[in-house]
C-alpha cells in the first residue's frame, strides 16, 4: 500500500509539474525571436521617425526599443493569455513627446492581457487595459 501511495503521489506531481509548464509558455504559436515595429498604441500612430520594437525569446524574456530608451521584461503566455512583467528599462532623456509614447508603450506592455497574430499580415496585436491595442508588425 505505502509504495502503490508513492507512486499514486508520483505521478500526481508529474503531471501537475507538466501541466504547470504547458501552461507558462507556448512558443508553438507566440512568434518567437522575431522583432516587431510599432504600428499604432490604442489607434494612435506612433511619432515620425522614432524607432519601438518588442521581441519575444525562447527563454519566456521579452526586449526591445521603447522610443527612446532599450528594455527587457519576463513574459508567459497561456493560449493567448499574456502577462508582462519585470520591466527594465536604460536611464537615456528624450524629447518629451518621445518620453511620452515610451512610457504609453511600457504601461501597455505592463496591462498586456492578450496577444492574436495574423501571418497573412503579420501583424501582432496585444489586447491591454481597457480593450485597447498595442499593434505591431514583423520586421522585414
């Protein structure tokens, strides 16, 4: 009975350790290791000339350019869950309008709840706050 327990016990954390990292990532369907641009953050275009990338690694961190400053966070995903955090961020002062869409771009990537992309238009379109948009497409 006491090695049946053990087992029984065994498998049990097996599975819930397998599902536990199913559920963190899933590279299979998030573009990974691919750099994105900005397109528009909550149907406005971003400054002419200014320069917001997002990339997503393997290894569940995401990095890019904010508008002014480089950044790096942690992300998970769950089916098409998301869930940015850890956002770091160099210490570079801009224009105020660039310092104004970096910090609108940073707190959309720390409200992110949802991502969706379109391969035929490779466009990335992450869901945040209150049903706004953070769209981006896949560098060429």
């Amino acid at each position: 009975m006491n090695s049946q327990f053990k087992l029984l016990c065994a498998v049990i954390t097996g599975l819930t350790l397998t599902g536990c990292s199913l559920l963190s990532t899933n590279p299979k369907q998030l573009p990974l290791g691919k750099t994105f641009h900005i397109e528009s953050i909550d149907n406005r275009q971003p400054i002419m000339g200014s320069f917001t990338t997002l990339s997503f690694e393997k290894d569940n961190r995401a990095y890019g350019l904010a508008s002014c400053n480089s950044f790096m966070a942690h992300y998970q995903v769950s089916d098409h869950s998301l869930l940015i955090s850890s956002i770091g961020t160099t210490r570079k002062q801009c224009s105020a309008a660039l310092m104004r869409q970096e910090n609108e771009f940073i707190a959309a990537l720390e409200s992110a709840k949802f991502w969706t992309y379109d391969a035929s238009t490779k466009k990335l379109i992450i869901t945040y706050g209150k049903q706004q948009e953070l769209v981006l497409t896949l560098s060429q």
